[in-house]
C-alpha cells in the first residue's frame, strides 16, 4: 500500500482543504475524508481569511491509498445552515451509535460575523447532513476536532488565532478589539478550547475549558515560542496516550503533543510536518489497514493559496512517538507565499 516518495494529491481534480480523514467501524476497508472545500474565489484576500469563502462540504473516500480519492455527493450546503451567513471552514465528523455528526464553524449573521460551531446529522457517513437550527451554544472560533473516548464520553476541541477569531475570547467572554491578525506575543500562549459534549452530541456538558500546552523545557507553552498552538486542532487516542496535533500557523510547521487525559496538559513531544507549499496545512491522523496515515493539504499544485489539494503520508508510530515513514521531500514553493497572514 505504500506511495511515492513525493505525494502526489489524493484526487487532482477536486480541491479540498483541511481534510478530517476516518474510518468507521462498520466500513474498515475505507477512509473518508471530510474537509473544506476550495474554489477559485473572487473574493479580495485580506488579513483574516475573507478569500477563503468555502460554501459546502463533500467527502472523499479511498479503499486503497495508491489509487486516486473518490469524490461524493454534497452533504451539505450554506443555504441550508440557517445561521450561518459565510465561510464553512474546516469541519470534522464523529459517529455515535449508528449516527453521523458533522461539527463545522461558520460565520454567524451578527453585525461582527462572529465564527461558531455548528452540528449536523446523518444515518450515513457519506449521505446528506441535516444542520442544527443554531449554533451550539457557547461555541467560538474555528477548527472543531472531536474525540471519541473508550469510556463513552465525546470531547470537542477548537480555535484558530487571528482570523479565527480565539484571541478575541477570554475567559469565554467576547471582546470585538481583539478582532484581526492578533495574538499575544509575551507571556503564555494561548491554547485551543475544549468541552465535553452532551449525550446527544448537540451541546456542551459544562464550561468551555482552555487547553494547555507544555514546551520541553517542561514550563507552559509561551506566545513567543514556534511551537505554540495557532490552529487546527486533531486528536488521536493511541493506547492510553492522547496524542493532540496542530498546526503553528505564522511557523508554518505540525506539532504533536502528548497528555495522559483528555482536558490535558499536552506535553510538546515532536514535529511531524515541516512547512508545505503554501501558507500553512491542517491535519488528521487516523489508522487504515493497520498503517497510520496522515492527511494534510498543500498548494503544490496550483500555487494558490486557496487552491488546494489533500494529500496522504504514511507514518511510523515508535517509542510514543509519530514520525514520518519516509523523509518530506524539500517543496521549493514551501516559500513562495510567506506574507499570507492566513489561511483557512
């Protein structure tokens, strides 16, 4: 099942972003593959995001990670969210007892445009998703990634920085100043949010709780570090380790680090990805066929920063940690769009 060195797209023809790959357990010869998806917009780039103005989710499927991607029917669409004004950004999906929940932000229709997360039901992992009147309430920000714990209990995990809205949440309280490509550049970072979720996976169980990192040098993860949390959250429970990784954003680089609870602390354990083509990536990580497979997007093929594809890395999962099964090639273009101050 291995590819090449150089990875090409999982599908050329499709351009899909931020991809939260899995598989089910009632279909374990196949991955699906949820995440935005890209289109070549007309709208102007600016600072928090305003080009990447995704309108609907599809989902990819591979059976066999050497083959090109399947692309599906559309599971859902913007007009059918009826909070939501714009912007369906990277999503995730969880099962639960037979049903299908598709968690994705949007901007709601408040004079600010404020991000939320949203859910949205199925029967079937690939069929249409039937969005929630309302966002889920006390939700902010972007990036939602859910974990299914062995106990039972579901856990939602969220936040990007500047266009993403975190910084502009303290304390789950909102404040319109911090809008814009801000964030705290002293003191400790500032980590993504997490909560329990309710039985029916429509609503948190409790307080919105703020995760955080340890550096290692074994002190909190500070603002100014290239290793701090700025987007893009996924979380993988691998025996009884939670294995939480991330994108750095402004470094442009994959993090991973490792806690022995779900509500953290994580402990920064290692690099995975070095910096793609383009101004960042989002990632998954999920086992298929007994391989660890890790899912991320570039712009290596069209050069366009909201243009891009999703592309599959084997992985080795040794000593505790994750690391690449071959080398990342050098992306010479990895470069070439450095003064992008955001991506979706």
């Amino acid at each position: 099942m291995s590819v090449g060195f150089y990875d090409p797209p999982v599908i050329n023809i499709f351009h899909q972003a931020d991809p939260a790959a899995h598989v089910f357990k009632f279909d374990p010869d196949t991955v699906f593959i949820y995440g935005s998806h890209d289109y070549n917009s007309t709208t102007a780039s600016d600072d928090v995001g305003s080009q990447y103005d995704m309108k609907d989710y599809y989902v990819l499927t591979q059976t066999d990670i050497s083959q090109p991607a399947t692309v599906g029917n559309k599971i859902l669409d913007l007009p059918d969210v009826p909070w939501a004004q714009k912007q369906l950004w990277a999503p995730d999906v969880a099962e639960k007892d037979g049903q299908y929940y598709l968690f994705f932000p949007a901007k709601d229709k408040s004079e600010d445009g404020l991000f939320r997360i949203g859910v949205a039901l199925s029967d079937t992992p690939d069929g249409t998703f039937k969005a929630e009147p309302n966002y889920i309430e006390g939700s902010y920000s972007i990036d939602p990634a859910v974990l299914a714990d062995d106990d039972g209990s579901y856990y939602i995990y969220f936040g990007g920085l500047w266009g993403g809205q975190l910084q502009a949440w303290t304390n789950n309280t909102y404040d319109s100043s911090q809008l814009g490509p801000n964030a705290p550049t002293t003191g400790n970072a500032l980590g993504p949010r997490y909560a329990k979720l309710s039985d029916d996976l429509k609503s948190f169980d409790g307080e919105v709780q703020e995760l955080v990192f340890i550096d290692q040098d074994g002190q909190q993860m500070q603002a100014n570090s290239t290793r701090r949390f700025f987007e893009a959250s996924s979380i993988n429970k691998i025996g009884d380790l939670y294995y939480y990784q991330y994108s750095t954003g402004d470094s442009h680089t994959i993090e991973v680090a490792v806690g022995t609870s779900p509500q953290g602390p994580f402990v920064w354990n290692s690099t995975l990805l070095q910096p793609v083509a383009g101004w960042t990536t989002h990632e998954s990580i999920t086992k298929f066929k007994d391989e660890w497979l890790l899912y991320y997007a570039d712009a290596s093929l069209t050069h366009q920063d909201n243009l891009r594809n999703t592309k599959v890395r084997e992985l080795v999962y040794e000593d505790g940690t994750l690391s690449l099964a071959q080398p990342q090639p050098p992306q010479p273009s990895a470069t070439a769009k450095r003064t992008r101050r955001w991506a979706a």
